[in-house]
C-alpha cells in the first residue's frame, strides 16, 4: 500500500523572549499521521486559535520547515525537493485553499487572471481557447463556469463565489492533496455547507485528498472521514470523524464539543444542519473504522 503523505513526528519551535528570559516554545508538538494514496480521504484537524493548525499545514505545503520529524510526499521528503522543477512538481500535487479568498485575489486584477495563469504554469495549455477551456473545466467542478466569473473583479463575486473561484483555480493543476486552512469561515453560514459538500464531491469523483483544518465541529463531523483534535500543538485525540465527535474520551475534546454543542444550540447544531441541507450526516465509512482511535495522556500541567 502506497502512502501518499507521511507526517511523521513533526514538531515546530519557535523562540520567544527579550528581556525577562528566553526559550522555545512547540507550536507543533511531535504530530504523526499518513494519508494513504488508494484512498482519498478528507482528514480534519481540530482545534481552537493557536493551537498549531496553521504551523502544521504550511510545514505540509513546503512553505515552512519543521525543526524535528519529517513530512514525505509521494516517498519524497519535503527537506530534499530542491530547485524549481521538483517545486513545480510539489505544487502540481499539493495545492492550498486559504481561509479568506479576497486576500488571495488581488482587488485590481480581474479573478480569470488567476485561472489563466494557473493554466499556463501547470496545465500546459498556451493558446486562448485551450486556456480558457481549463478555466472552464475546472469551473464546473466546483458549480461555476467562466462565462459567471470571465471578466470579473474579486468584489463583484460573493464570498462563496470567490472560494470557488479559488478552489477552482488549485484544482487546475490536478493535484491529489488539498490543504484547506479554515476554507469556510470567512463565508457566509448559509454557504459553508455548500462548500464542504463541494470537498466531498471532490474526494468521490476526483479521488483528490483533502486535509480540511477548521474550529467549525459541525462542518467536521458532517463531511470528515478521520479526525485530529490539537491543543497547544499537540494531537491529543484522532480517529475516525463520527466515533471521536459522537464519543469524545480527552478532556479538552470533551470541553471543545460541549463549548460547541451546548443544551441552547444542540438541536440547531448537527441535527439542525443536517435538516437545512435535507441530507443526513454521512454514514460512518466501514473503512474509516479500520484506523485505529487514539489517545494522549491528558496533560497534567
Ligand atoms: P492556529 O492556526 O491553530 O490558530 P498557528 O499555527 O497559527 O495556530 O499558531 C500556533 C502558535 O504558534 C501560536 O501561538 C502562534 O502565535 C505561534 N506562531 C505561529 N507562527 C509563528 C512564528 N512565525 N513565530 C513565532 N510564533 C509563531
Ligand atoms: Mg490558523
């Protein structure tokens, strides 16, 4: 069984101090997962502000690295991929999604800019048509065509429409991991389902991996196959998406549900969205229950 992303005791210091005393602090602390490449999956990471989400999925784009453990891709470890060709080649396979897409969009460029230009870089394509037919393509998948989105400035789309737009544009290259850094919380709520649902068309027809990091619990139990639950860069609890959330064992995942599902918003939480979208959640994989649900030690401190 090939793997096609190995996260492997992965851990990232920081220094802090000045005055009053120095030291390191672990943003990501000894993180391990793999994703396995027969088996497109969408792999979630939970946790509140600061708990090393960030950190982690830019170690796993290459565009940091980490201080101890290694990341392979493909058997490749990130570390070893030097010169332009091998970053090409990288970026091909694992494309970003940001949380907030009027950040990735430059206000006084045109958003089909983006799309050509993607096209041209890692689509091979170089005549009008062919690049526009790439635009297109990719459009379709995530519910938009170029004739909705040719000619357009960032403002004049909504925020769903721009996320799209964005996620259109990273499907372009045809990559086999997408690593969505909070994709939905800059979208209006009525539209985050659509959204997510959109990753999970992606996994099924495209067979493209995608590691969704979110604080939103109830997106993550809706469309999630396995989960991890960090705090304070540590993993402190994974497994498959429906057992950790229905059944949370580590204090912190406990509080983290109970904080998000409370007596007042329990009905209108899962219950309720799954209502809105006139679908239930998903039926828990049998293949998900094949990986394993672990544990950390609650910490004492
Ligand atoms: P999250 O995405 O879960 O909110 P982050 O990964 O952004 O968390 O941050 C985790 C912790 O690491 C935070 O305390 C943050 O302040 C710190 N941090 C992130 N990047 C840096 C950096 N470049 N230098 C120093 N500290 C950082
Ligand atoms: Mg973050």
């Amino acid at each position: 069984m090939s793997d096609l992303l190995i996260v492997d005791s992965v851990t990232k210091s920081y220094a802090f101090g000045g005055l009053f005393g120095r030291g390191t602090f672990k943003a990501v602390d000894n993180v391990s997962f793999t994703l396995e490449a027969a088996r497109p999956e969408i792999f979630t990471i939970v946790g509140e502000s600061g708990s090393g989400k960030t950190t982690l999925a830019r170690m796993i784009l290459n565009l940091i690295a980490p201080t101890s453990g290694t990341i392979r891709f493909r058997g490749t470890d990130l570390n070893a991929i030097r010169g332009s060709r091998a970053r090409m080649d990288f970026m091909r396979h694992v494309q970003p999604i940001f949380q907030n897409p009027f950040e990735v969009f430059n206000p006084l460029k045109k958003v089909d800019h983006y799309l050509f230009m993607t096209a041209r870089r890692f689509a091979g394509a170089s005549k009008t048509a062919e690049v526009e037919a790439h635009a297109d393509a990719a459009l379709q998948k995530v519910g938009l065509s170029l004739a909705e989105v040719k000619g357009r400035f960032p403002h004049e789309l909504s925020g769903g429409q721009l996320q799209r737009t964005a996620i259109a544009r990273a499907l372009i290259p045809g990559p086999s991991l997408l690593v969505a850094d909070e994709p939905v919380s800059m979208v209006d709520a009525s539209l985050r389902m659509s959204i997510v649902n959109l990753f999970r068309t992606l996994r099924d027809d495209l067979r493209v991996s995608i590691i969704y990091i979110t604080h939103d619990l109830a997106t993550a139990y809706y469309i999630s196959d396995r989960i991890i639950i960090m705090q304070k860069g540590v993993v402190v609890e994974s497994g498959p998406a429906r057992q950790v959330l229905d059944n949370p064992q580590h204090p912190y995942s406990i509080l983290l549900k109970e904080s998000v599902l409370s007596p007042e918003t329990i009905g209108e939480g899962i219950l309720g969205l799954a209502r809105h979208t006139g679908e239930g959640p998903p039926e828990a994989s049998a293949e998900g229950g094949a990986a394993t649900r672990t544990l950390a030690q609650p910490r004492s401190s």
